[in-house]
C-alpha cells in the first residue's frame, strides 16, 4: 500500500516548457485532491521557494507539510518553518567571492528572501516561479540572511568546470545540483530524499510505503530513497537512472495515470 507520494513540480505535475504562471491540469489536479482524499500523504518536492510551492498546493487542494528548495526548508502548509538546513557562513562567503571574481551573478536565498548580486534572467525566471521578489543586493552576504541556497550563475559552457572546482574545493560540506547554466549549492543534508524520508519517518510511514516521482537530476535523491519510485518518459538521464519505473505517455500523463493506479 502506498500511503505517501513525493511529487516533483516542474516537469512533474506540470509539462516541460509551460508558462511560469501554469497550474495542473483538471485531470492532474483531480487526481492528486483525489489520494489526499482518500488519507494518503502528498507532499510536494521541489526547488521553488514557499510562495510558489504553496499556491501550487492550494490549487491541488491538498495541506500537506511542503518540501521547498530542493529540501532545504520544509513547511508546514501555513508557511510555518519546520525544518531548514542553511550553508556554513564561511563557505557561503568564499562563494560569494567566487562568483564575483569571474563576474557571475550570484542568488542568495533562504526560505523567505531572494537576493541576486546583479539581474539576470535566470534569476527572474526562479523568481516567478517562486512568487518571491529579486532583491538586487551587490553584497547579500551583508543582508543579515543566512543562505539555505546560493545559485552561481555562469554560462552553459563554463557551469560544468563550476562543479568540479567547487566538488574538489568542498566535497562533503556542501550539497551541489547541475542546471544548464546554474550551479545551486545547498547545505550537505539538503537534498529532496532526505526531506522526504525524515517526513515520512515523522508521520510514520515507512520507506516501502512511499512513493516518489520526478523527472530530473534535483529528484534523483527521493528517487532512490523511496520504495517506489517512477519518472516521467521526458526524464533527463538521472532521474531514468534512478526511477525505478519509467511512466509512458505524451507531457506528463503518464504520471496522472500513476497517481490513479494507486487510487485504484
């Protein structure tokens, strides 16, 4: 018996390249108020700050503790802080001095504030999505916030040299996720399978009753922890590495089809 679902967002419950402003569909959002319904635990698992997980939710018509920032703040479904894990201040720092060096616009976030050294568009797309404010704060490491998230945006074609300098310089302190042209650094604990395995252990759920579905590298860790897990067919190569079943369809029908295979 499935009694929990870890639901990614983008590209999960919504289809790849949708508006910012998009919502579920009627069959998705049918489904999903239809397992929280019926007492099973539905919990959103995503890298979009509170606001934009929350108005998610509302729509669903679930109230379900919320996983935001790719695990590093979990909500009560109020907004309420549960849990949140933030970088060490020395790291978040030596970071920030990085991005500057190379003139990289720099996002540092915790789960209520979103500060970017210099506007960009990758910062205004996350922000959308978020329903938070950009901040523009030349020197955010002076703001007071300690960041659960630091995003160094850099180019498609130098993020990759990004990760291996900042896996070699921090290994295990840190906590790193590969966007196109964005390096987002989260604290070692934060990742979404650890948000989900803690909730389920606190609501009493165990592993094998838990399923989890998403459909790219940020949702590999749920993947793997949870005793049941799937990816939709447009999944990136991590997370077909990692589901344990692939879910066929056009856009994300294939997991709406899921959701109701659990109800049935």
């Amino acid at each position: 018996m499935i009694r929990m679902v870890a639901l990614d967002i983008d590209g999960t419950l919504l289809a790849p390249g949708v508006d910012v402003t998009a919502l579920p569909d009627a069959a998705m959002t049918a489904a999903v108020h239809d397992l929280h319904e019926a007492g099973v635990v539905v919990a959103l698992a995503t890298g979009r700050m509170y606001p934009g997980t929350a108005h998610i939710a509302r729509h669903l018509g679930i109230n379900q503790p919320l996983i935001c920032q790719q695990g590093a703040s979990v909500h009560e479904f109020n907004g309420t802080l549960r849990h949140g894990c933030a970088i060490d201040e020395s790291v978040a720092l030596e970071l920030y001095d990085y991005a500057v060096s190379h003139n990289w616009p720099l996002a540092w976030f915790d789960h209520e504030r979103y500060l970017v050294t210099q506007d960009n568009p990758q910062a205004k797309y996350f922000a959308a999505v978020s329903q938070v404010e950009i901040e523009i704060h030349p020197q955010p490491h002076t703001s007071g916030i300690r960041a659960t998230g630091i995003d160094i945006i850099s180019t498609i074609d130098d993020s990759p040299d990004v990760h291996v300098l900042l896996e070699a310089r921090y290994g295990g302190r840190i906590t790193l996720l590969d966007f196109p042209s964005v390096t987002a650094v989260h604290a070692p604990e934060a990742s979404k399978g650890n948000a989900v395995q803690t909730l389920a252990e606190e609501l009493g759920i165990a592993r094998h009753e838990v399923l989890a579905i998403g459909d790219s590298v940020n949702d590999v860790s749920m993947l793997s922890w949870a005793g049941h897990s799937a990816a939709p067919e447009h999944c990136d190569l991590y997370a077909r590495e990692s589901a344990k079943e692939i879910l066929h369809g056009k856009g994300v029908d294939g997991v709406e089809a899921k959701l109701r295979s659990i109800l049935a």
